[in-house]
C-alpha cells in the first residue's frame, strides 16, 4: 500500500497513521516528499481493511493498493492457461469453441430443431434459458425445469455439451442436475451468494461481466467461485452499458486481451447481448475470434419473429451455418496463433 | 406502440407486419410518411412479446412503445403518494424521515452506541448490515444471524425502527423475522428471484437503485415486488457509475423530482455511497431534502476509522448530530413545501 | 511520482528506470516490497514528461503522480475564494447570483422582454446565445453580432451583467466587445485553441464542464485560462453523459462541494441542460443553492413553445417569477452558512 | 414525426397540438390509442424546430423524430461507398490503409526514421502533430508550423500520404498548404467552427469520434463538413469514456459495422487511444481487421521511451514491422470478403 498525507499534515498525524498501519502487520517506509509525506507499508496482512481504516483518518488524502486484490484467478498465481473439458471439447485450449442456441427454451421442436442445427454447423454446445430474467414481471419467466428437461434431451441427442443459466442459490443443484455448464447472468455477477454455491456445484461455470462492471470486478467475482472450491471459470464479456443507444450495449472487446493479460481464465464473447441486432452479429463473430477469444456463445432460434425473447438478435438457422463456413479461415489463423503463443 | 418501416419496403412486407400485429390482438393505422410507412397498433395485449416479435422482422426499422412497461407503481394508477407506516414514523408523508446507523453490525457495543447517538439527534430508523455484499471473497462478509439479533435488540432498547440487507431469495424469512425494513442492494436490483420472494415478507422493502440502472428500470424492479403482493416498497438512489472518479458514485439527484412525476413510491436518499467521502455528506443531506426526497438513509459510526466497512464515508456521532441541528431549517421548509403540495 | 514495477523484474530493469527518473531530475527512494518493487521519485521536475516515458518502459506496471497536475486553481495555491465583481455584483463571496434568459437571442422584442422580466425577479445576470453550437447545421445558428447588440441593449436597459457564449478563438475580441462574461460551452471545454485566447480577453469567463469531462479535466481547462492570464473564472455543472435518458443529462450536483474542496473559483449550477426539462427546474435550483452553488445559470423566455431553442428546458416568466420568490428563504439559509464558513 | 399526448389531455389540448404541427407545414394524422392520443406528423419541414417547439408545450409527452436528422452522409442519399483517393492510396475501396507513425513530430530524425520504418512496413499513410492538444497548459504543444514542414519533407522523400491534426478554425489554411489529410481530435468533434471551416478546406477530412459522442452525432458533425463542401470524409472510432479504468477507452469496435449500415463514408479505427496500451494494439488491429475497417491510424515511435507524449501506446519499429507482416491473412481475408460485398 502507498499512503500519501495531506499537504501540511502535523508530525503527529503521520505518526498516527504510521502506528495503525503497524497495527496492521505492516512494515513502514516513509518518504519526504517535497509537497508531502507518502508512505509504504510493505508485508502481508488484511489490505482492505487496512486500506478502508486509512481512507478514514482526515488526514491521508489518498491510500492505493499496490498488489492485486483477487489471487487464484491471477496470472501471478498460475502461468498456464486454464483448459475446461466438457463432453466433446475444451475450452482454453487448442480448440475454438462456438455454443449456439435460442434464449429460450421454448418446447420440444424448437429446441431439437436448434440442436440439430448447431450441431450440422460444427458448434459444441447448445445453450437455450430455462430460467429467464426479465426486466419486467409479465415478461415470459421460462419454462423451468420442464425447460431443463428439453436442453438435456436435445443436447443429449446431437452429442453437443449443454449450457443454461442458473439465477438463484437454492436453484444450483437442480440446473446442476441437467447441464453441463451453469452460466451466470450479467445482473447476477454480483450476487454473492449466488456466487459462493457455485463452489461446490461441481459443473464449470460461465460467468458474465456485469452492465457497468470493471474487468478487476469481474476476477473478482470469478475469485468467489475459485475460492469457494470450483476451478472451472470462465469469463465472458457481453456488451457494457454506455451512452450510445445505437446498439443493445457496448462491446468491449479489448477486454479480451487485457482479462488474457490479467488471468489464467478462458474469456468467451457474446455477440448478440453485445450488439442486440443479428445483422451486426457475424462481424463481430470475426473480430472475436480475431483478437483471441476462446469461444463464443450467441443466440440462434428456427424462427426469430416468433421467438420469445431476444429474436431480433438471434440469427435464422441457415445464416448461422452460413456465418459458421465463413467464420473457418479466421479460425484456422487462430489456431496458428494459439499453437505459436503456446510453442 | 408505433412502428417505423425501413425505407422501400414494399407492400408485401408492409402486409405481413400488419399481420403479426393483428395477430398479437391489436388494431391496425397505417400511416404513410414522405419517406416511410409508419404503423400504430392500437388496443391492449403482450406489449413487450409483440415488440421483440416485430424487432426481429427485417423490414422493420424501429418499434417503440408508447404506453409505460409497469402499472401498480406508476402515477397513472395511483394518484395518491404512498405512506409506509412504520413503528415511530411513516415515509412518504408529512414528515422527513432520517435512516442512520453504520455499515456493518459489528459487536454489541458498537451498535449499541449507534442505536443512542441515532436516537439522540432525532433520526427514526437505525441500519446497520448483518449479510454484506462484498466485492472480495476475503473481506468481512457480516456476523448473519447475531448481527440480526444485535440490530433487533438496539433498536428495541431505543424504539427505533430497524432496516437491514436481505441478499438471497433464502434468507427472506430469517431477516424479516428480525427486521422492520428489508433493504435490497444496488448490485441486487435485478436479482429478480429475491423480488418475487419480497411479495410474501410481510416487510416493507427498500430497494436501491442499481450502479447503472435506468429509472425505468428500477420502477419495472418496483413493480415485481407489488406485483407479487407487496404495496410497501420505496426507492433509494444511492448514487451511479459513471466515468468520474473522485466521488465513489455520482449521485443523481434529479432522479427524486423526476421519481415523483412518475411514481406515488417514496424516494429516499443514500448521500453516503453516492459519495463515499464524508466531508460531502452533510451538502447533500441538504441538497436531498431540498429538492423533495422522503427520507434520507446514512452512515454513522462510534469509530469510523476502525470500521470494518465504509469508514471513509461514515460520519462520527459528534458530526451526525450536529449536521442533524443544521438540518432543521430546511425540513422546515420541506413541510412547508410538502404541505403546500398537498393541500 | 510512485512508480510500481512488474513482479519478477531484475535488478537491470529497476537500475534503468531509477536513472530514466534520475535523468529527469528526480531523487530516488526503493521500496522493497514482499511482491514488487515500489520506487518513489522526489523533486520538482516534469512530472507528465516523466510519467510519460516511465509508463511507455515495459517494466513498470503503474506510475502514478501524487501530486496535483494544476496549480494556480488549487486550494493549495491560494486559500481564499475567488470573488469575481461584475456590473451590478460579485459571484463567489456573499452573494447568491441568479443569471437566467433565453437559450437564444432571437429579436429585440423577445430579449427586451426576458431582460424586463429577470431583473423585475430579481436576478442579477442576463444571458442569451448570439453564436449557437448545434448539433445539427440545418438547426439555427444564432443571430451573431446583431444577437450581441440586441443583448447589450437589453442589458443596459436594465442595469444587468450579461453573459454570452464564445465559440472561436477568432470571436473572441468581438464577443468580448458587447459582452460582460464570456461562456464557454461543454463542448468547447477543451478546445486548447480557444482556451489560450480567454487569457488576455478581458471578461471574466464562465467555463462548462464537457459532457465527459472529469472534475480534474475541468481544473486543467480553467487552469489554460489562468495561466494565460485571466484570473476571473467559474466553473459551471451541467450535467454530464450517462446512460439514463429520461433527462437530457445527468446532474453531477455532488460536484458543487467537491470543487469547492479543490478550487478557491467559484461554482455555478446551470439546471436547464442538466435537466432538459422544465417541471425539474425549480427543485433543482433549490437543491443547487443548499448545496452552496454560488451561482445558478438558467433558461427562460415569453414564450417557451415558440423559442428556436430549447424550449421545453426554459421557464414562462411568470413561473420563473414564482421560483424566484420561493427560492428565498434557501438563500437566506445559504447566505448564514456563507457567512459562517467565511467568519 | 410521432407526437404522443400526456394521458387525458382535452381534446382543446389536442387542437393547440395540431394546429402547432400545421403552421410548421406538416399534415395530421390522429390516432386514439386506449390509453392516449398519438399524433402523426407527415411532409416535409424544419423537422428540429418543429420538434423543439412541440416538447415546449406541456401536454406533450414525448415528440419523437422518424426521420434520420442527417442527410448527405446517409445511405438513403448515396448508395456506394465514398473512396477518397490520396496520393498513393485510397480509402474505402478495394485497398486496406494503414495509417502510422509519431503522436509528435519532435525533430527531424524523429520523423524521417519513423517514415522510413512506416513505409517499410508497407503503410500507406504517415501520421505525425504538430498542434497538439493536451490536457494540461504545462505539457508540450506541439512545433507547429516547424513540425508541419518536418512532417511534409518526411512524407515525400518516402513516398508517403501525410496526416495532422487541425486544432482552430484559424489555422485551417495553414495546415491545409502542408498536409494531405486533416485530422479533427476526438475533443473537437463538436467544435462547429472548426467543422464549417473544413468545407472549403479542400482536403479529405478524418473526423474522430469525440469521447461521449453517439454515432448519430458524430454523423451529424460529418454532415457539418460535406454541408459546408467537402464530401471527402472518414469516420475515426477512437475509444469512448466508460467507467472502466484499466484501458485509456473503451473501443466500441461494433461502431464499424453499425456506421457501415449508416453511412457511405469510410470507417477508419484508431487502436493505440482506443486502448492506451501498446500490448494490446496488435490484437485490436487483427479485430478492426476482421470486422470491416476500412483503415487503421496507430502510433508508432522510433524509442517509445522517450517520446514526448503516448510512449506508453506507441509501439516500437520492429514490433511495428512485425504486426504488419501478421496482419498480412487477415488483410487478404478483408479483401476477399470486400471484393465479395462489392460483387
């Protein structure tokens, strides 16, 4: 930690701050500016609670942490890049992963009729929402676990891994039962004890980045998962909120080398909540692969204009195979890269 | 809802939408502008269903609602603004209620001296965290249930009202049974499971306002809760993120009057996370009541420099009470403005 | 400066960076922290060249500046507020100063009008746009020089400070030639050209915040100006840009005490673009002198419905007369807290 | 237009509405919806007066514009793609542009050393200031007309298109007689002076996206300068203002094809402020690559170290030589897909 004092801060003020911060475990090493007195503590202890201590005493003007506050997820802490086996792939690895499917569960046909289609396009997973978070409470809610029921089936049928979202605590073990990766929402990667059950839930968890959330916040939550028993995270950027109103939200796809830089996690894109308009859906697909993603995840549905929820940015079936032929040659440069970053 | 063309569209594809949206029970005026054709549905049904339906049609350039997306808590519905009656006081009418106490329920001692300063300079409810919502799985995460037991017994020793967090859906029961306010955190306004549980608590509930939440947002996070039973909800802007980084949060103080033109729901204040620095306090206390707020909830510590949590932001007792005195003048004219509005 | 090193670099690396630092005129402390290596540089130097180059060496992770990056607009650098006399009286010492009038002036009959109407309530400052920035250039682009004399007039007629903007560094000797105070519009906060030129204009200048501006931008920007030699600047809050879109802007109020933390200039509230609405107009001005603006900056005009601008922001005159007299008494309290903090 | 009434306006209300609509030239279109009245505005007017006026008049709710409010810039008014040609190169068509070289023109070594090592890369296009705007009154400014000759002496002895930056309306003319390409920075976007100047400037135009513009303003900024002229102009995203901190800005790198759908002019994106960071620059190239730029402008320096602004960003020649023979698949994928979309 450095603490820089309030200009013309008496002796006795520093002092003050010197002794709590030993109080701490700390170590101190002060240093005479010329405008004012900074301080380092150096050692190991409880830096928030040191740091929220300091940033109440009236004299310091500013208290910063030098280490970074997440361990397990940090690149410090394990070099290697996190591999996730599923079923029929890995993801973080050698493998460019694409996990395809409706929002929405929605019956039987739609969801085998996406399968299949996923599945004849070279994806590995299918996802599809059984529990649904809306904005509003008449909005449809989901079909449940009779939803759970129908993703199972059809991601059993075509041989892919099956993604859905899990929304509440008490509702970990039952989506646990059914799928093989339990996805957390945006509006949800702050919730906490949400979070905490994931540890022991014994299924990978993919982890949104939430709407105004930092990437340092995002470790963090992934850091709740990590420390609380489950290895198997990865990170996923959606689209952020700004002010621009054009698009859904603001894709922030830098994050992607940057969460590369900061941890050993995989960091899959999503393109449709990115963007919210399936026309603007295949290019961003490129760029994903482009700058290193390790997977994408997106929204497909046999029928957008009769899709419950999100159909103006799910893609027809036929331009997802499309997108997905076309999407090869940019994929092969990626393994070109991956395979020279790894060697 | 009005529905915008895309240029050139020819008739056929003009007929079809038409046709959907009779489909979704509406009537049909079609409109042709100079350089498109503009559609109006008119009549009542699934409102968002038949807008994401339209979005996801190509030939559609645009599709907006006009009628608002929540009903119980608008203005519309209810002229009259809402008056929570709690234990000494109520929120919403006549009087200018002050909700203080510090972040965390500590120890005994602690809360304890809280309870009496709180009471002492004329606040009514006493707050204090038993369940945190921390960003770091390794800081202090609340004492639960004794925390629970603790805020009950100083708030009945001084005959306050109590308000604590409620952060999972499964702890509602076990938090109302110690509480009178059950308070909902900004990173959980849209933990739309916990909502719907808060319709059954038999608690009245305080909901924040998101980190970048708009207020239709937080009305449609409102609605759940009424729509699932419970009448009593006020809002609480506690301040959102922006790109300024000098204060913690930036408060949007507007969000009062304009919360007041679209809902009989009482607003309330957080003037200590939406700045996070003490010395601010007091400016927007007056500021908040200045311009209309109902009640105002904030920190207050025995020791804020040895508080576990948020001790920047939480003012000494000495202070409180002092800022409390330099308050009276303007909840004069509050009640003066309030009463005048009513008559 | 602190400049943090990457975890794991060799001595060589270190050595390089402390003689970069020493090249620059800085003397060196080493920190040897348990993860990292912390340096601090101590002196006088050029700090953004400094941190600049430190920044751009691979080796460190973060550089950060203790100090200040402004100097003659800090509280460091002169204790006492800055009073700025005018024509009929002074902002930033006893004296609460209404400036209010329409958005542009579009004849003589409708300034005349505006400028009879906001002295007969009292307020101290006429403003009214004779060059205007608009989005578009199909909108209105102002009267120009014939809007400055209508101005000036109208000014003069009624014993009023008048205030106008400025857009080009190539206006500026013609604006400052009818004008009392020269504005600065958001988006021209950091027009660096325009900026240099306020220096030996003349006029006090009223600078607004940018859209985006941080609080530190907007010190930087005033301090262009008073290093260029023009002492005679407020600082003006405007709303900033955020993802809510009920209101034009959001309101960063909490800025108010925050630059009287760290500015001796004085503050003004400008509630008309922070709002864009009418009906949030009078609250906010009342919340903007509780919170110790020492000035407020709003839009009316004779008939909002027919204005070339921004009418649905700008009060009747009669409505602007009612706020006037009921904003009384909160600038009565205002005027006690002024005298106090000054006693 | 699509005018809807506050809920039980009289019909008299109504009336004033219409009648407003008519003196503005348009025909009525009324609709009684269950809830409220819409009004529908059709033909041809001052669209933003009309506008104005209508959100002036209380018994409106929300007056909402069908029409794009740019025209010259739209794909409405040009179908085909705008292709500036420079001297070596163009933009827009079949040719994928790298634009390279200083944030500063320093020296003369500096800027022939980067020229050379720029058009050894097989750039096209030397970037290089010499107006520079910077945020403090205390950092370098820039050699001006001195950099400007540097600049263009470096640029024909290799063969190279040159671009700078214009910072005032006033130096128009001056900068012109230089440079090949005038670059508007990101803080003058709105600088509508400026932006009337460049119409008869008679060189191409790279307008940057200002920090918290809309793409629908940054549009309108380029309608300013093809209205006053000059059609040659290219569209720069540059990064805008999140509240993330751990990039310089965030890339909306979606505004490629979001601005393609919109517009005819060319899209160019700047990597090196989008991210600050010049570990992240080669990634983000590959993806503006992938996602249809139609041209890079990225900062390079001959010794980062010790440049006098952006060392941190800049990436080193060789580096610099590398990225372009790695971005060469993708370049060739570009033109694939462009020849394709052209076909």
């Amino acid at each position: 930690m450095i603490i820089s004092m309030k200009q013309h801060t008496p002796q006795t003020g520093v002092d003050e701050v010197c002794q709590r911060i030993r109080d701490f475990g700390y170590k101190i090493h002060t240093i005479e500016g010329v405008e004012r007195v900074v301080i380092a503590a150096i050692g190991v202890g409880d830096v928030t609670a040191c740091l929220e201590s300091l940033e109440a005493m009236p004299q310091v003007e500013r208290a910063v942490r030098i280490s970074a506050p997440y361990k397990f997820v940090s690149k410090e802490f394990k070099k290697d890049k996190t591999v996730i086996r599923l079923r029929n792939c890995e993801i973080g690895g050698g493998e460019f992963v694409v996990m395809a499917g409706p929002c929405s569960v929605e019956n039987e046909k739609q969801i085998m009729e996406s399968a299949e289609a996923v599945a004849a396009a070279g994806a590995q997973v299918l996802r599809g929402g059984a529990f649904k978070p809306r904005t509003s409470p008449y909005d449809f809610q989901g079909l449940e676990e009779e939803g759970l029921k129908l993703l199972r089936k059809a991601g059993d049928a075509m041989g892919l891994t099956v993604i859905t979202e899990v929304m509440s605590d008490r509702d970990v073990p039952l989506v646990a039962e059914y799928t093989d990766i339990l996805q957390i929402g945006a509006r949800n990667m702050q919730n906490f004890s949400l979070l905490k059950n994931l540890g022991k839930a014994g299924r990978p968890v993919l982890l949104k980045r939430g709407l105004s959330s930092t990437m340092k916040e995002l470790l963090m939550s992934a850091e709740y998962v990590v420390a609380h028993g489950n290895n198997d995270v990865m990170l996923c950027e959606r689209g952020i909120r700004t002010f621009e109103t054009v698009t859904r939200n603001t894709c922030d796809l830098v994050a992607v080398p940057v969460l590369h830089e900061m941890t050993h996690l995989p960091v899959v894109v999503d393109p449709s909540h990115a963007t919210g308009k399936r026309s603007l859906v295949p290019a961003l697909c490129r760029a994903a692969v482009a700058i290193g993603a390790d997977s994408i995840l997106m929204e497909v549905h046999p029928c957008p204009e009769k899709a419950v929820s999100d159909g103006a940015q799910s893609l027809h079936l036929p331009t997802f195979a499309a997108m997905m032929r076309d999407l090869q040659p940019y994929v092969a440069l990626w393994k070109r890269e991956r395979s020279g970053a790894r060697s």
